[in-house]
C-alpha cells in the first residue's frame, strides 16, 4: 500500500510541477469496476488476466456420468485512468494508467505488483498532433478496434496514425495508420527480417443517411521465418573415442511467411427518425508460405470471413434490437485452407454467457486461454441470431432482456452443430450521476455441440449471475 501512495503522489507533484512551470492544461478521466460472479458447472471460471494461483478454465459445458461438476463464485477489480496534457493548441500527450488490470480477482494479491506486468503500468503513452495536412497520433495507443464493437478487442497498438479531418470537407475522410505488432530481428544475430508489420488505409464518407467506411490493410508477419536463422553448432570432444568436432553454421529450424490482406467496411444507415441498420463485414485472405527443403508441409490459403447485421429501432423509451452475426469455420485440419476467422470479440457482448467479457465461450478469453469448449468453437465458427430490448424504466432505471440462439457454421464430422438457446435479464440503475449499479441473469441452454463428438456423454446448463458497481470520473 506504501508504494501505490507514494507512486500517487510523486505522479501527482511531477503534473502539478509540470503545469505550473509551462502553464499545462491536464485533462484526466477514469473508471473503476467492482464485479462479483456466480457461474454453476464451472471449471475455475474466473477471467485470470493477472496469471492468478487459481488458473482459469472457462465453463464446464459438457461432461460424463460421474465427472465432478462445481460452481464458481468471485469477485474481481479494475482500475483504469486516462489522461491528456494539452502542451499547446497543436501538441498533446495522451496516456492510459492502469493501475489495476481487467479481470483482476479479489485475493490474487497481484494487483498492486508491478511483477505482474499488468497492473500500475502506463499502458498507452502517444503524442497527437495537429498538423497542417492532418492530425498525427504516434506511440502506443488504442488498438483492436473498427467500427462497430463486432469482432473488437479494446487494446494497446504500437502505430503511427494519420487522419485527414476536414482537409477534404465534412463528407469525406481518410484514416492511414502503420502497426508494429512484433519487432524481432533487433533481438537476435544473424537475422534480417523476423518482424510482423500491419499497413492499413480507410475512407469515410458520411451524410445525413448515415456513414460507410471502407478499409483494406496489409499484414507481413515473418515472426515464423527462419530460414535465415543460422547458428553455431559447439565444438564437441569424445573422450572414449578421442574424436572431435567442429562446430559448423546450420539453420536452426524452417518455418513459414504470413501475407495476409484484409478488406472490411461498416455501414451506419438511418431509417426515418427511429430506426436504422448497422452493418460491419471482414474478409481476410491471402497465404502461409513455409519455406523448408521438404515436402512435408504445403503451402495453405487464408480465407476468413466475419460479418453482422443489425436492425435497430427506438419507440419512447424502448429501444430494441434484431441483428444476425457470422464467423466463418473450418471443418477440416487436414487441407491447406485456413478458413476460421476465430473470435467474435471481448467487446462484442450481446450475450452474457456465449459472447462478451462474461462466460466468453465464442472468443475462448474464459480463464487462462485453456477451454477446449472455447477452442472448438472457434474453430467452427458461428452462426448467431439474437434479439433484445432495453426500456428505460425511469430516468435511472433501465431494463434489459435478450434471447439468443447459435449454431456453428462448419459442421464437424460426427459433431452436433447446436450451440445452444440463451436467455438474458439484467437491470441498471445509477445511484449518482458518476454512479451505476447493475445485475445480469443469463441461462445457457447447452447445446451438444459441446459433447465434442463423442468426447461427452452430457451436457451441461450454464447458470450466470453477475453484478456490476461503477464509477466513472
């Protein structure tokens, strides 16, 4: 406790020193959330991001006569601040400290320990400015984003971005950014390109029916190409045989080229004054070139789709919602294509239980990353219908239920298709302005898609029940 004081309060003297001397502005804002979970047939269901003693495994959704089948109950913290120091009208230096991660569960005791890596650490630090011909942003910023909250994960990214702003008027806009996702060959001796480098493009055009934005990007990743990496083999001696020999320059191991190119676009339109569409698709493709001296591995083909639709509709104080998603799967491990675009997105959160940040079964984030329910979903892809509304009861009341049904998309041989029916009420009421107390009830209808083929005899019914404290500043 001792440390997180004084590491406040010197962080807090530094900025007023800093103001004072060159007549900084400071803009500071935050968000701390206290969650309690209940989850039945768990397997350590906690969302250990802090690599916790209790090593999360996601939800146990099926299981044999006489497995052994617990519930999971915990509470759990984070703690973020987000911060901008305006230098001038043109300058500014933005920054996230998280001082607590997401997901941090009570009784970890790492949530204050900078060892963890994951708590009490500036975890984005970028400039902005606002240059003649655009606004720059450069450093770590946020990352993992486009469009709607389909297929996001909010992140840190390493990119030097540009944004055109009015320079072309207020219908039209362009968004260019370069990602350094993995440097590797500064590391190491005798390499020149083990790297893994994003370049992305998009365009904007807006009007009073909506927006559509178009992007494409382009990914090299060589972090697996080492055909080029060559080291010494030591010098040995034999002292039974008296034989020697000399170390000699070998590769260290083959491995493969990554070119992926993806094309995606998001779509905002109005309907009359209450109603609209949002639309957002992604299509990545390209190939996995591995580079060896045999024939062993083929060369194999990407091609990865996700899209969604979603009609919305407001009628005084009820708003609703109809949408429809899919991630493309792949039903075979064998061929040389590489179809499974993989999660739906820690953001995307229609569904307590199958989608979001809470039982996460589609995105496979449950736990320690080990659910082999999370990974075989992934793997076959999803076909999704969910409807909800939210009513807002009174101004700090509002009222939520959603009913949903999945089906992967690539039906495994030997496998069910069904992933199940789920069913969701939760509630909100802010307490103060800064305030928001809300509760979450999700049932999980399992379906036996999850026996995995012949692996589970039955499955089982997720119970959740969740509450939510936050505060905002």
């Amino acid at each position: 406790m001792k440390k997180v004081l004084s590491t406040v309060a010197a962080l807090g003297l530094l900025a007023g020193i800093a103001t004072s001397a060159s007549a900084l502005e400071l803009k500071v804002k935050g968000t701390y959330n206290v969650d309690g979970f209940y989850m039945d047939n768990g397997a350590g269901a906690a969302s250990t991001e802090n690599n916790s003693p209790a090593g999360g495994h996601g939800l146990q959704l099926a299981s044999n006569p006489g497995d052994e089948t617990n519930s999971d109950a915990w509470l759990q913290h984070m703690f973020n601040i987000d911060a901008e120091m305006i230098v001038n009208d043109k300058i500014s230096m933005m920054s996230r400290v998280r001082l607590i991660g997401r997901g941090t569960v009570w009784g970890s005791q790492d949530d204050t320990s900078v060892d963890s890596g994951k708590n009490m650490s500036v975890e984005r630090l970028w400039m902005m400015y606002k240059s003649p011909i655009g606004l720059w942003e450069i450093g770590r910023r946020t990352g993992g984003t486009f469009g709607l909250s389909f297929v996001d994960t909010d992140d840190k990214a390493d990119r030097i971005t540009w944004k055109s702003g009015n320079l072309f008027g207020d219908v039209f806009s362009l968004y260019a950014y370069f990602e350094k996702q993995v440097e590797g060959e500064a590391y190491l001796a005798n390499t020149d390109n083990l790297d893994s480098d994003y370049y992305d493009i998009e365009a904007t055009v807006k009007g009073g029916w909506g927006a559509v934005t178009l992007g494409y990007g382009l990914k090299q990743d060589n972090t697996k190409n080492s055909a080029d990496v060559a080291e010494y083999t030591p010098y040995t001696f034999d002292t039974v045989t008296g034989t020697s020999t000399l170390g000699k320059k070998v590769a260290a191991f083959y491995g493969y080229e990554q070119t992926t190119q993806r094309v995606r676009g998001v779509g905002q339109f109005k309907l009359g004054g209450n109603m609209g569409i949002d639309t957002e698709f992604d299509y990545k493709f390209g190939t996995k070139d591995f580079n060896h001296n045999t024939l062993t591995t083929q060369d194999q083909d990407i091609s990865q789709l996700a899209f969604i639709v979603d009609f919305n509709a407001t009628m005084a104080n009820l708003t609703g919602h109809a949408m429809y998603f899919h991630t493309s799967g792949d039903d075979n491990a064998h061929d040389t294509d590489l179809e499974s675009y993989g999660s739906t997105g820690w953001d995307f959160e229609p569904l307590y239980i199958l989608t979001g940040a809470f039982g996460n079964i589609l995105n496979n984030y449950q736990g320690a990353n080990t659910s082999v329910f999370g990974t075989a979903a992934q793997t076959a892809g999803v076909n999704a219908g969910v409807l909800s509304a939210d009513f807002a009861a009174t101004q700090d009341l509002t009222l939520h239920g959603a009913i949903g049904y999945a089906v992967a998309d690539k039906e495994m041989a030997g496998w069910d298709n069904v992933y199940g029916f789920e069913y969701n009420a939760g509630a909100s009421y802010k307490l103060l302005d800064n305030l928001v107390y809300a509760i979450h009830l999700g049932y999980l209808d399992t379906g036996d898609f999850f026996k995995l083929g012949t692996k589970y005899k039955d499955t089982n019914s997720i119970l959740l029940a969740s509450h939510h404290l936050t505060m905002s500043f």
